[in-house]
C-alpha cells in the first residue's frame, strides 16, 4: 500500500510540473497587450505611469513585458493617463 501511494504521488508531481511547464511555455511568446509600446509613442515611461497608477515600477514593467496584465479597471485607467483608446492598448 505504501509503495502504491508514494508512486501516485510521483506520478501526480509530474503531471502537476508538466502542466505548468506547459502553460508557461504557450504564454511565453504571447503578447496580450501594447503597452511597451503605447508608453513609447506617447513619450512617457513606466516609471512615470506607476506613479500616476499607484503601483510599483515591476508591476508596470511586468505589464509591459507581458508577464501579467493589468485588471480591466486599470487598463481603463492607462488608456485615460495615455489619451488613447483601450482598444489601442490590446492586440486583437
């Protein structure tokens, strides 16, 4: 019984390891969304829109790399402190 448990165990580690290798693997080269980008053709930093947001500098900068995404309301709240349409800010 014992040998039994500890080999489901091994075998539900592996599977728990391969899913999350697996989604960060697909979300990787996906990007969601423009802001790097936006913030350069607007001439502003992350820096600078961290503290407009409240925010740390590595949240933006996570943000702008596509690591995370910023919540719809903030999102809302980027396209207003940028002057652009939030549909300026996400990739179709």
């Amino acid at each position: 019984m014992l040998n039994y448990c500890a080999y489901s165990f091994e075998i539900l580690f592996f599977f728990c390891y391969f899913a999350l290798k697996f989604k960060t693997l697909n979300m990787e080269h996906k990007e969601l969304n423009r802001l790097k980008l936006v913030l350069v053709e607007k001439k502003k930093t992350g820096i600078w829109l961290a503290e407009q947001l409240g925010v740390t500098h590595v949240t933006v900068s996570k943000w702008c790399s596509n690591i995370t995404q910023p919540s719809l309301p903030t999102l809302d709240r980027i396209a207003e402190l940028l002057g652009c349409e939030k549909k300026d800010l996400i990739i179709d």
